[in-house]
C-alpha cells in the first residue's frame, strides 16, 4: 500500500499537485469570494499580471527568433488565462497561466548558449510584471494629480490599480524564487551545474510540493513583507 502511494506521488505533475492543493484550500478560503469588492478588486488586477507576465516570455521568445507563441504576443488577457489557474490564483494566492510554448532550436542567436536564452526567456516575464508595477503606479500619481481618481473619487478604480501594482510586484517576486517550476529556477539553471540539476529533477515533485504547503501553511506571510517593502519604495520613488 505505502508503495502504490509513493508512486502515485511520484507520478504527480507540479501543475496537478497545485490543483489538487488549490481544490483542497477551496474550503478554507470561501468566505473570501462572498466578499464583491475583494472580487470587483482583484479580477482585472489578476488578469493584468497574467497577461503581460505570459506576454512577456512569448515576446522575448519571438525576438530570440523563436516564433512557436507568436499568437501569443498580445495583450489580449484571454489568450493568456488558464481558468482553473487563474481560480487558484484567486482563492490561495498559487496559481498560472497558459504556459508559453517555446523551441529552443529556434533561437537564432548563436554566440549566446541555448540554456542562457531560455533563462533570458523565463527572466522576462518577472522584468515585464515589475515594468507594469512601476508603469501602474506612475498612472495612479497622473490620476491623483489630475483629480481623476482618490478617496472620494472613482474609490474603485483607485483600488483596482493599487491591487494590480501589488499583484504585479507579487507575481514577479514570487516566479523569482529558483525552484522549479517557478521562472526563477528556469532562470539559474544554467549556472548551477548538471549535479544540482539532475538532483532537483529526481526529487522536483517532492520540493515543488513542499514550497506550496510551506506557503499556504505561512498564509504567504513572507512573501507580503517583500511585496509591501518593493510597494512602499516604489510610492516613495513615483507618488513623491
């Protein structure tokens, strides 16, 4: 019996233990969707963060001379969403979007090693989540300045471009974190060493579901810290 699970575990993608976690944390987080602003809110902001962090792999991608997603270079945030990801993201905070396809033997800049092009690929939808975080709050100082929005003033949209700078900064410090099969881990790979490598392949299920636990049983709590330190300074930086 203790055999048969261990292989069962064993033959878990990332992706299906995220969903099974996402399903099993439905419970606990309900009370949040019975609230209308946290939806109102968090939606389009979650959708913004989507789009342009798959946009911008598909982007570098294309310009790397690798054209498997072209169709995927816009901004059309349905071309981007995978709903069941997008349901996880939105309940506990773990979620995805349609992964970008991409072919290595396409990349046609042959003095950069095919590995580091792949990392320059994942590296590039992080850059684009923290561009729009700082692209974000840019608009909400224009808004404020110009009256168009504040606490008394179109209060919705106010919340609906504070929630997306903080999704954005959220999501590219999270797919940061070099542990598969976050972008970060992507984006070390080659210079770690084939040891390192070949260890984190054999046990990637088993890290990979410890991560997620980790951050659901911490409720994030780490992660809210970093989030709210880049907000701060950015609003230090921009609302000055």
């Amino acid at each position: 019996m203790k055999e048969k699970v261990m292989e069962f575990l064993k033959g878990l993608t990332a992706k299906q233990i995220i969903i099974g976690i996402a399903l099993a944390a439905v419970i606990i987080y309900i009370m949040r969707l019975n609230s209308f602003n946290y939806i109102l809110y968090t939606l389009p902001a979650l959708m913004i963060a989507i789009t342009v962090h798959e946009f911008g792999h598909a982007f570098i991608a294309r310009k790397y001379g690798d054209d498997t997603a072209k169709d995927r270079i816009t901004l059309n945030p349905f071309k981007h969403i995978d709903w069941i990801g997008l349901l996880s993201l939105f309940i506990c905070g773990i979620g995805w979007g349609k992964p970008v396809e991409i072919d290595p033997n396409n990349f046609k800049k042959k003095n950069i090693p095919i590995d580091r092009i792949e990392a320059i690929v994942a590296l590039a939808g992080p850059v684009a989540n923290l561009i729009t975080a700082v692209l974000l709050m840019v608009l909400i100082r224009v808004f404020l300045s110009i009256g168009i929005i504040g606490l008394l003033k179109n209060y919705v949209l106010f919340e609906i471009l504070k929630i997306a700078v903080l999704i954005n900064i959220g999501m590219g410090v999270f797919n940061l974190i070099p542990i598969p099969p976050l972008d970060g881990y992507k984006i070390v790979k080659p210079f770690i060493g084939n040891e390192i490598v070949n260890i984190v392949t054999k046990y990637e299920t088993i890290i990979t579901t410890t991560f997620i636990v980790y951050i659901l049983i911490s409720n994030g709590t780490f992660m809210s810290r970093i989030i709210y330190s880049i907000y701060n300074l950015l609003s230090k930086l921009v609302l000055l």
